[in-house]
C-alpha cells in the first residue's frame, strides 16, 4: 500500500546452505565488499547487515550463516539460529541456491524459508558456470522451490549478471517508508568487528586446506587516528597443533595472513593501519557457549 511516500526502504535477508554465494551476492549489490568470503563452507557466522541506498530505496540487506545439517557443536547451532532469527525479521527473503544443485542442507533452508509469511525471491546463483545452458530450465522445472517462489531470478553474483533484475524484483515488494539510515551508510557494524571479520577470511582463505573449521579472530585494540589505525588482535584455535600451522615455520604463514589483512583494511578503512596479531589457544572454544558469548556469537 502506498502511503504517500515516494521511497521504499526495508530489511531482505540473503539465506540458504553455506557456499552458495550468499556473501558474493551481497557484495555485488553493495557495489563494494563488505562480506567477507572464502571457498570454505561456513564463513560467514554473523547476520552482517549492510546498506544499499538509491535515489527511490534504501536495501538494508542482511547477509545470514548457512543453514546446515549436522555439526553438533554449539556454535554450529548458534549459527543455524542466527540465520533464522535473520529471516523472520525481515520484509523480503531471498533464498539462494547455486543451479543445478540442491541438497539436504538447500532443503533445510527451504523450510526455513516456507515458515516466514512474505515474499520471498529464488535466486539461483552461479549461472555462469551451467554448461550447456540449456540443461537450467530442465532443472528448474522439477524444482519444487522454483514453484513455490514468488519470482525466480538466475544470476552469476561473480559476474554481476541478472542483478539489476533482482534489485529491481526487491523494490517493488519493499514498503514504502523513509529511510532508516543515513544515505551514505554501508552497514550499522563497528570498525573493530570488520577487522576482526578481515583477519579471518585471510585465515580462511590462506589456511583452508590445513586449519580446520574453529578458528576466531579477537580485536583486542582498535585505535584510530586521522593518520592511522592501530589494531591488535588475537587468533583463537582449539590445539595447540593448530597455533603452529597458523604461525608457520618462522612465523612466515602468521606474518601473510596479517599483510593481506592489513591491505584489506587499508582498502575498506581507506587509512594506514598497523596490525599485530597473536594466536592463543582454547582447547574446545567452539563448543564453549560462554566463549561463544565472548567472542560475539549469537548476539546478533
């Protein structure tokens, strides 16, 4: 219902199973990263909210943790529960699958996706990489999401292609309101959780073969100046096994990690930053819920 105003301004929740590209997709529609990603199932463990403004709307998107079966550790729980918390408070959904899969977890997502009454948006992600093209339509037809959906929109988040089309599909099912934050906005989340989300995707991505599933990052100083940020941090892991492959021989694989992330924050703070990272060891962090607490889990 139009109630006068000339914008549209709402909440869209970006779900489904982890690697489909939730993050990517977010990251395209931002125009600029904010998620971070990596090829390892799981990345993201925040509802990380994050803004898009236009001169008709304002897409307050909110990317979610991957809904997944099994993992029956306290964090994995806490991540499946932040994703769903995400989803009912949202006006529009977008359940992301990647084209010609679907599995047990992609059906957890659908029912999560089927308990919340408003629209919600298919998209299928990773087009580009469906050879033949013809084999997509098949697929989609025998889909049971695909029938449920109020639109389906097959996109590349990696190639930004159909994206335009999806926007579009979310503002017209966006209320109209005023905006809710300022126009120039990129997300509501802190300097120091973006940092501490940088030094973990460098972990993630630099480490993924040899370091297992727990790892968190820290930030134990976050100081900011007009000239340069200073920031500490530390790197929790679970053994002390896995301390040694984070630090690596000479401290050569600690010493990477922190020069990407650093670069990346320079990028996203777009200031000089000093980071000095530490790794610490806790032996079963991922199942501790206090530690979860602590490190900012769940309180999304």
């Amino acid at each position: 219902m139009n109630t006068g105003l000339k914008t549209r301004c709402g909440t869209i929740a970006i779900t489904g199973r982890p690697n489909v590209g939730k993050s990517t997709l977010l990251n395209r529609l931002l125009g600029q990263k904010l998620s971070i990603t990596a090829h390892k199932p799981q990345t993201t463990r925040h509802a990380l909210l994050g803004i898009n403004t236009t001169p008709t709307a304002q897409f307050i998107f909110i990317d979610t943790p991957g809904i997944h079966r099994g993992g029956k550790r306290t964090l994995n729980r806490v991540l499946n529960k932040t994703a769903s918390s995400a989803a009912t408070g949202a006006d529009v959904l977008v359940l992301v699958v990647q084209a010609l899969t679907f599995n047990e977890d992609d059906e957890m997502a659908l029912e999560t996706v089927r308990n919340q009454d408003i629209p919600w948006i298919l998209a299928v992600n990773k087009i580009d990489r469906v050879n033949p093209k013809e084999k997509l339509l098949p697929w989609l037809s025998e889909l049971p999401a695909a029938q449920e959906a109020d639109e389906v929109i097959p996109v590349s988040a990696t190639r930004g292609s159909n994206l335009d089309v999806l926007q579009a599909a979310l503002e017209s099912r966006l209320p109209f309101a005023e905006f809710q934050f300022d126009e120039e906005a990129l997300t509501d989340r802190s300097s120091k959780f973006l940092a501490s989300e940088l030094v973990r995707e460098q972990l993630t991505r630099f480490l993924s073969q040899e370091l297992p599933y727990s790892v968190s990052v820290e930030i134990e100083k976050f100081e900011q100046t007009e000239k340069i940020a200073k920031i500490s941090a530390v790197i929790w892991v679970e053994k002390a096994s896995q301390k040694s492959i984070v630090i690596g021989k000479g401290g050569a694989n600690l010493k990477e990690i922190g020069s990407r992330a650093r670069r990346e924050m320079q990028n996203l703070f777009d200031t000089k930053v000093h980071l000095q990272l530490w790794v610490k060891v806790k032996d079963g962090w991922s199942d501790d819920a206090a530690m979860i607490r602590s490190l900012g889990y769940g309180a999304d």
